[in-house]
C-alpha cells in the first residue's frame, strides 16, 4: 500500500482535476495519492469527482489556502 | 446552512503519515484592515460624492466577490466541466441562480410594463444588446478564452483577490483585449454584419410577458434536468 | 494531533468542537466558533452561492436600475488608460454608438458602477479568504501559464466586445432580463469551452 505525492500547487483549475484523475489510473488499489492543492476549487471538484467514482478521500488543511486531497483507490 | 453537496468521505481514516503542522499567523488582522479600506471608499462615495446609491454598489460589488470566493463559484467550471470530467453541479447552481433572478427581474419589468402597458417601460430595465452572428464569434472566442485562462471575467476578479498571479496577468490583458475590441468596432461591425438596433426583448417578441416566462423557465427546468441526467452518468476520465 | 479539516468530517453540525473555543492565553478563537466556520470558514454550496448572486443582482437592478455586468467597464478602463497614454479613445465610434456614457461629462471611475463592482469583487474575494485564514499567494508555476493568461485574457476581452458582454452582462444578467442574446450567448461559450477544453488538454496540462 504506496503513498504518491502529487503537487499541483500553482495549478490552475481543472489541472489538479485531470492530473489526480491520470494519476489514480497508474495506481495499485489500496494505493493513496495525496494530492496537495492551493486552488479553492479543486478542494471541492477533486473530492466530488474522487466520490463519484468511488474512492475513499479525505481533505486536509494543512498551511493558509494549501490543502491535501487524500484518496485512497478502492477499485 | 444546507448540506454540501460534496458527500461524506469514509468514516475510516485513510492510513498515512500525516503532515507536520505548520504555525499559522492570524489573518484576521488584515481582514479587518481591508474592511476599514472599503469603509474608506464608502465614505468617500456616499458623503464626498454625495452619492449614497455608489456607496451601495460598491458594498455590493464587496458581497458579490465574497459570495463567489465562499462558494467556489466558477461559471467557466459550469460550461466546462460537464464535458470535461462529467461533473454539472456548478452547471445546475447556475440555472439554479438564472431562475431565481429571472422572477427577480421578470418582476420589476411587469411592474414598470403594467405603468401604462408599453414595452418600452420594461425594456430600459432589460440588458437588452444586439444580437446576431456576432454574439456567436464573440461566445466562443470568450468560450476558448476562459477555459484557458483558468476563469471568466467574474473567475478572473475574483482569483485575483485570492492572490493567484496568473490572474493577475490575464486581468490586464483581458483590459487590453476589450479596449482593442471597442477600438476595432467599425472592422469587425461590418465583418460580422453587427446591427446595433437588432435587440430582441422576448416579451414583445413573444406578445407577451406569460408567454415568455412560461418558455423560459421551461428551457431552465430542462436544462437542469439534462444537467442532472448528464451528471448522474459515470465520471469522464481523460 | 488531529488537522484541522475543511472537508473530512462533513458539513455544520456534525463537526463538535465548543461554540467558543477560549486558548490557553484567554482570547477566544474565533475561527472555532460555529456560526463564524459557517459562514466564513467552511465553503458554501453552490447553489447558496448562485442565489446569493441572483440575489445580489436583482437588487442591483432595483437599486440602479441597471443590472450587473463586468466587461463594460473593463473597457472603459482600457481606454481610459489608452488616453493616459496619449491615445483619443473619445472618438472611437464603439462609444459614440454603443456606449455613449464615456463621454459624459464628470464620468470617471467612481462614477461607474460596473468599475465598482468590479474593484468590489477583487476585495470581497481577498476578504473572504482573509476571514477563513486561507489567504496565499499563488506563484505562476510554469511557462505555459504564461501563454495562458496572456491569451485567455485577450480572448476574452474582445470576444466580450463582440457579444456586448460576458458571463454575466451576456448572460447572468442577459437571460433573466429576458434578451435573447443571453441565450445565444450561453450556447455559444458552451461551444467555445468544449474547443478551450481541447486546446487545455494538449498544450496547458
């Protein structure tokens, strides 16, 4: 069970969206990617995407406007 | 508040090193000073300019970036995402706010129509514009635009408050870009067979106001509900 | 040591720490309060945020009698800044037959509603991020960004001239007022943000 680190700070919206989603496909399930945004839109559309698909995720606020999307690949 | 709308993720925390803590300054201070710079500018509209109405769209404008910073509003996300990566919650909150200021506004323009029966009364509470092959170019120059700029015009405002420093230069190139469309006006007006008095108000176009409201908001509820459909289908992957 | 989640445990009541969180040194923190991580703190749905704009704009529209738009005054102060320059952006046709405002007399910046709004966005968004403590300056990462902002801003900018508006003057505000030109428009920037779609995914990713 590996633990990728994605930095997408400074990325516009929908970067972090389309790299998360290319990057989950390189990924063993059980596998976590940890996405780490500053974009106030991907804390929302990278968890609501992560949802649909059926990933567990969890959001963390880790510094002023920097957040960590973690997502755990489920299938 | 209502629920959001992004659901609750596994009650099982995700196994990981969790991140060191950084010691975080306060904010609010310069919150509070920013505060006092905008009642500065109220002041200065509503007792040296005399104009209490300014100093209302100014504490206006103030509400309208707050609201969309708190929302994550983004209308370039609504127009894009639904075939980007499937998702139309934006696009639905969207037709959401259009039939929620279309009674707004259909409102105030009966009021003013009912005054003596003439359209016209309406139409100057309109935003009525020219319309033709133009406003097609012009969508989809704006379309393009706005998708790679990462924000439209409201997106781009409000990120660049949110300190990002591409916005910061899209904002005066999007100044550019509309001085030198106003500049070439004549080229483009001929080339595109621009007719300034071709506005279309849909309530005389239509014969009346019930006629009009009944179309639109039809076309509102049917565009959520494809919105909705097309939502609910699985996730675009690129 | 738990982070302090925007997201992870779900919205309002579900989170439990105290109403009022007073620290060691007395002050009481307000970012803990409820109420204030409702409103401030925690995002809004999108669809509290699209009627509050509605909202915003009807009361726009009976306070001046005009509704929102943005691009107008973007405009305008391109030109005013032309002139500044040494341009004569008085005469150009555009504000004789389409927006003959500019050339009235007295018409400066604060003068316009749309600059005001404008400027207003730009500090309610600083504001509001200010009061969640989300603040941060975010660096341009890459060349291509660049390219981005350069291009997508001039896009912009005079497909706005062309449509007379933008999202919200061509549409946000066009579509209620009930101008057909709004709906136009909404089809029109659909097309465009499928080809901007395209065009993001090969050279911007």
């Amino acid at each position: 069970m590996s633990e990728r680190i994605l930095d997408c700070l400074g990325e516009a919206c929908p970067i972090p969206l389309i790299r998360t989603q290319k990057a989950l496909v390189d990924l063993a399930v059980g596998d976590v990617l940890v996405v780490q945004v500053d974009h106030s839109c991907a804390v929302k559309n990278v968890p609501e995407w992560a949802s649909k698909v059926g990933h567990n995720y969890e959001v963390d606020e880790i510094d002023d406007g920097q957040w960590e999307i973690v997502i755990e690949k489920v299938h | 508040m209502p629920a959001t709308e992004t659901p609750l993720p596994s009650a099982r925390r995700i196994a990981r090193i969790a991140p060191a803590r950084k010691e975080r300054a306060n904010q609010l201070p310069y919150a509070l000073v920013l505060l006092a710079v905008a009642a500065a500018v109220a002041y200065e509209l509503v007792v040296r300019r005399e104009s209490p109405v300014s100093g209302f769209v100014w504490i206006v404008g103030i509400a309208l970036g707050l609201a969309m910073q708190r929302s994550r509003f983004c209308f370039t996300a609504a127009m894009r995402d639904p075939l980007l990566t499937g998702s139309t919650s934006l696009t639905k909150a969207v037709i959401v706010g259009l039939a929620v200021a279309t009674a707004g506004f259909a409102a105030a323009q009966f009021g003013a129509f009912s005054k003596a029966g003439q359209f016209a009364d309406a139409m100057k509470l309109s935003s009525l514009d020219p319309v033709g092959l133009h406003t097609v170019v012009g969508g989809v120059l704006f379309g393009i635009g706005a998708v790679i700029a990462g924000g439209c015009a409201t997106g781009t405002l409000m990120r660049a408050g949110e300190g990002f420093v591409q916005q910061w230069l899209a904002l005066p190139f999007f100044v550019v870009g509309s001085a030198a469309g106003a500049a070439s006006y004549p080229l483009w007006k001929a080339a595109l067979f621009v007719d300034p008095k071709r506005v279309v108000y849909l309530p005389k176009a239509l014969g009346g106001f019930g006629l009009a409201l009944v179309l639109q908001f039809g076309l509102l509820l049917a565009a959520w509900l494809a919105a909705d459909w097309w939502g609910k289908r699985k996730a675009t992957i690129h | 040591m738990t982070p302090d989640s925007e997201l992870s445990r779900g919205p309002g009541p579900a989170a439990t720490p105290p109403a009022i969180a007073v620290d060691q040194g007395g002050r009481v923190r307000l970012r803990e309060r409820e109420t204030y991580k409702t409103l401030f703190v925690n995002p809004w749905t999108y669809t509290t945020g699209a009627v509050v704009l509605a909202l915003l704009n009807v009361v726009l529209l009976l306070a001046t009698g005009k509704a929102w738009g943005v691009t107008t005054s973007l405009t305008y102060w391109g030109a005013w800044a032309w002139r500044w320059l040494g341009g004569q952006p008085q005469h150009w046709r555009y504000f004789a037959e389409i927006k003959p405002a500019f050339n009235r007399p007295g018409f400066d910046f604060l003068a316009d509603a749309g600059s005001l709004t404008n400027v207003g966005i730009v500090l309610g968004a600083l504001l509001a991020a200010l009061l969640a403590n989300q603040f941060r300056v975010k660096k341009l990462k890459a060349k291509r960004q660049i390219v981005a902002a350069v291009a997508g801003g001039l896009l912009m900018g005079f497909g706005a001239r062309l449509a007379f508006g933008c999202n919200i003057g061509a549409m946000f505000t066009a579509i209620p007022a009930l101008s057909l030109h709004g709906w136009v428009f909404l089809v029109s920037i659909f097309a465009g943000a499928a080809v901007g779609s395209r065009l993001l995914l090969r050279y911007f990713v």
